[in-house]
C-alpha cells in the first residue's frame, strides 16, 4: 500500500508562519504536521505495508525534500516526491502522483491531523473519513444510504444537505480506478468554481457500484489558521503526555515551574520561567523572566520580559516586552 500526501498549499490562512515555512511543516508537539501525519497513518495500518510515501509538494526547495524523503525512510518506505505548480483543486493535487497509483492508497491531505479507527473495510472499495461539524457548507460532505454506506458527495453546499465532513483522508483499494477517473476529469475540464475537485471522481466511482463506507474519526485536528493550531498543539500534547519525545536533550533550567503538559526541545535555556500548560518550545530557544501558556514557539527564539498566552513565534525570533498574545513570524523582534 501507498500513501499519497498533497501538500502544495502555502497556507495563507496562518501567515506570517507560512511565508518562509510551507504550513505542513509547522511542528505540532516538536515535529512537523506532515510528519505527525504519516506516522500516525502507518501505526495504524495494521498488517498492510507501506512501501511508499508520495508528497505532493510546491517550489520547497531541496532541503525541505531532502526532509521530506528521510521522513519516509525512516519509516521503511520509498519517499517520492511530486511537484503541483499551481493550485488548480485536489482531484489535480492527487493526480500528479498518478506514477504511484498502482496499488492500495491512502490519500492523505496534510493539514489536519486526527485520531480515528483506521480497520480498513475489505469489503468495501474506499474508505472515508468522515466528522461531524457546525459549519458543513465550508467542507465536503457526504450523505449515507440506508445501510450506512455513503451515496452522495457535496462540495461546500450552500443549504444544510448533511453534517458529516470530509476531513481529508481516504483508502481506495483500486489506485489505478481513481487514477482513470481523475485523468478523466482533467482531460475534460471538469471545473467547479475553477478548480478540479476529487469529489467528481468519487462520484463517478460510486456510479461503477463502487461501495464507498464511511470511517470513523475520534477527533479531528484542524491547522488551517492560528487559533486551530494552537488548539490542536494543546491536544497533541495531551494525547503525548509522559512520553519521552516531549523532552529533548541538554535543556538547562533555573528558578523554573513546568506545567504539563509541555514539549521542550534540545538546548533550551529556561531561566525564572514558568512554562504551560499546553506549550510546545523549540530547539535553541531562551526563555528568561517570562511565563508562556497555551502557546507554540519554533526554534532559535528569545522570550524575555513577558507574559505570552495563545501565541506563536516562528524561527529565529525575539519578543520582549508587554505583549501578551502574538503572532510573530520568522526572523522578526518585538520589543
């Protein structure tokens, strides 16, 4: 089995994080979204093997693929990279990794994390996850037939028609069926509001007699802006509370109050601090006379004189002073 992760996307919506750093590779607990992403998916697939992991990704440049490739390595699979140039919908982000779909698939798009029952149904031909939200006409909705299997896909609808949304992740048992169908799609230009939308090809596969069921999603964590990142860190790092990942190596504290629970990178300096709850803290960063909570701080940053609360500092950054809820990109000061 493949996994295949779209991931082209900027992220406007959590700028100023994203204009140096693609938003899937804002950490979440210490590690980037996409790679919390994959991991979770391979954990959980039970007996299948995955051989390889496909991203989907923009003008990164070659560490950020280098990254990318060693990810999926240290995970026992083939890393491949696919280019999309511009954003021209899913069913065209999944489709340039159309060479990997010749086998059993997870598509998975990375910005959005989760905790589900991932049994793969063998008897049905895809799997969907599926959530219920307040507000289904800002997502993919599906609808379900008597038997509980999904017969109806809706993108975004403007009248109520179902709350149960797609959240991004799917399995297709038949890669080169979804392949054809999407080739279909764009060879046709089939658009919807400009754009190429993966829910015509899983139309089209329903009208096969394809069955289609629906997977089960225990919480579904969303990264698409600030204050849904800062949620989903605080989850992260309760689902992960007590583990060893949540500490690196050389973290030198005095005068110090920890509140769990909190991630704390490698070379950390904490000096009359006191950090958390929910507080993810890069490597390399300095934390003096300062309290932080409910806050996500990347790496090579100086926290000093202030109280930070639902906040999040990029790379390389400096705040200092009065402020209390920020957010502060790469490369910036605030003093």
């Amino acid at each position: 089995m493949k996994i295949i992760v779209p991931m082209a996307g900027r992220g406007s919506r959590l700028r100023p994080h994203t204009l140096t750093v693609p938003k899937p590779l804002i950490p979440i607990a210490g590690k980037p979204i996409v790679q919390r992403l994959v991991e979770d998916i391979v954990s959980v697939c039970g007996d299948k093997n995955i051989d390889e992991i496909a991203f989907i990704i923009g003008d990164f440049g070659a560490q950020i693929e280098e990254h990318l490739i060693k990810v999926a390595e240290n995970l026992g699979a083939k890393g491949t990279i696919y280019f999309q140039d511009k954003p021209l919908g899913t069913a065209h982000a999944i489709y340039c990794a159309a060479d990997s779909m010749d086998d059993e698939i997870v598509v998975a798009f990375a910005d959005t994390l989760f905790r589900a029952d991932f049994t793969l149904d063998t008897d049905a031909d895809s799997v969907i996850w599926v959530k219920q939200v307040n507000n289904p006409s800002a997502y993919g909705v599906v609808q379900f037939a008597e038997d509980g299997t999904i017969n109806n896909f809706i993108e975004k609808p403007k009248e109520f028609v179902s709350d149960s949304a797609i959240i991004g992740i799917y399995y297709f048992k038949d890669g080169p069926g979804l392949r054809k169908e999407l080739k279909y799609i764009l060879d046709n230009g089939i658009l919807k509001k400009g754009e190429y939308q993966l829910t015509d090809a899983l139309s089209a596969l329903m009208n096969q007699g394809k069955v289609f069921r629906p997977g089960t999603v225990i919480d579904w964590m969303d990264c698409g802006n600030k204050a849904n990142t800062l949620t989903t860190n605080g989850k992260m790092l309760k689902y992960l509370e007590g583990k060893p990942e949540l500490r690196g190596e050389n973290i030198q504290m005095e005068n110090v109050e920890i509140i769990e629970p909190c991630y704390i990178g490698s070379n950390v300096v904490l000096k009359n601090a006191k950090i958390g709850p929910n507080v993810s803290l890069g490597d390399h960063c300095i934390v003096e006379n300062a309290t932080i909570e409910g806050s996500l701080i990347q790496t090579h940053s100086t926290i000093s004189n202030i109280h930070l609360k639902d906040s999040m500092i990029g790379n390389h950054a400096h705040a200092d002073g009065r402020w209390t809820s920020v957010s502060l990109g790469d490369y910036s000061r605030m003093d």
